[in-house]
C-alpha cells in the first residue's frame, strides 16, 4: 500500500489572517469566561486557543491576570491583540450581563446533573459562554448555581482533572464543531 508523501508546510502556505483581517472575520458564537486562573501561562494558552478557533471575546475576571503580562504573552504568542477581551472583577456580573442578552452559560465543571461533552448540544442559534474555574478549586459553586448546564469531560483514568488550557481546548474545539457545521 503506497502512502502519500508528507510534507511539512512552511509559514507562509499557511494562509494565516492578519491581526486586521482577525478583527473582521466572522466570529464563532462562543464566549470563554476565565473564573479566577491563577497562572498566566494557562491565561495565554487560551488565548492562543481561543484565536485558532475565532472565538467571540475572553472575560478575564477576578484574581485571572490581564495583558500585558510577560508569562501571558509567552504562551498566547500575540493572540491577546487578536481575540478581543475584558476583565470583570465579579464572574457572576459577566453571567448576569451575558444571560441578559441570551447568551447560554455553561460552566465547565464536575457536577451532580453535569451532561458528558460528547453529549451536549448547545441551544441553535445562540451563543454559548463556557466558563473555566481556577486550577486548585474549580468553577466557584455560586457560578455553577448561576448556570444554564455543566459540561463535563469525561476521563478514565486515576486522575479527575485536567489542565484548564487542555479542557478549555477540546471544549472548544468540541463546540466548534458543533456550532460552525
């Protein structure tokens, strides 16, 4: 059986967008609220995450640190001048703001009535805001509370989590698929 023969493409057969045709492109109906990430590095991976899928908008709230910031901008590789962005002090006004403009929330968390990724479908034709919770304790319960759904991961494995950077990823990447089809 014959293979065809790979080849690694250079930068520029990539057809990446400028930062000026970014701003202007359609974006994916999906919003990312980071509750309360403690590391920069994981800020900047979703960041650059939430660039390569044309993500909406990142909330930065909380103790979550804000461009610029050198450890950010080492992992995003310049993507905080691409995706737009806002800090919020309080996660729960964001969800308050974006609930109000019928934007559907969904934290990003183990929890009694979750519903397994492969599972979930956002509702047609709204917009969907994912939240991600701090490394240590999570989504914050008062912001589980104030969601629409749970979206959980599921894992087999000894361990129960995953680096928020790598969920924030196939989360997205999960729900892209399902949004742009």
């Amino acid at each position: 059986m014959q293979t065809a023969a790979l080849r690694k493409l250079k930068n520029k057969e990539l057809n990446r967008k400028t930062i000026e045709e970014f701003k202007t492109a359609p974006k994916t109906p999906i919003i990312v609220i980071l509750d309360n990430i403690r590391s920069s590095n994981n800020v900047g991976s979703v960041f650059r995450t939430s660039d390569a899928f044309l993500i909406e908008k990142i909330y930065l709230c909380g103790i979550t640190a804000i461009p610029p910031n050198k450890d950010i901008q080492r992992t995003a590789l310049g993507a905080t001048d691409t995706v737009e962005w806002e800090y919020a002090e309080n996660t729960l006004a964001v969800i308050e703001k974006l609930k109000a403009n019928g934007v559907q929330i969904a934290s990003i968390e183990q929890a009694e009535n979750s519903i397994m990724l492969q599972d979930f479908t956002p509702k047609q034709d709204a917009k969907i805001a994912i939240i991600m919770g701090n490394e240590v304790k999570g989504v914050q319960q008062d912001v589980v509370s104030a969601s629409d759904s749970c979206i959980e991961i599921p894992q087999f494995g000894t361990k129960h989590s995953l680096n928020i950077s790598v969920t924030c990823g196939i989360v997205l990447w999960d729900l892209f698929n399902k949004v742009i089809k």
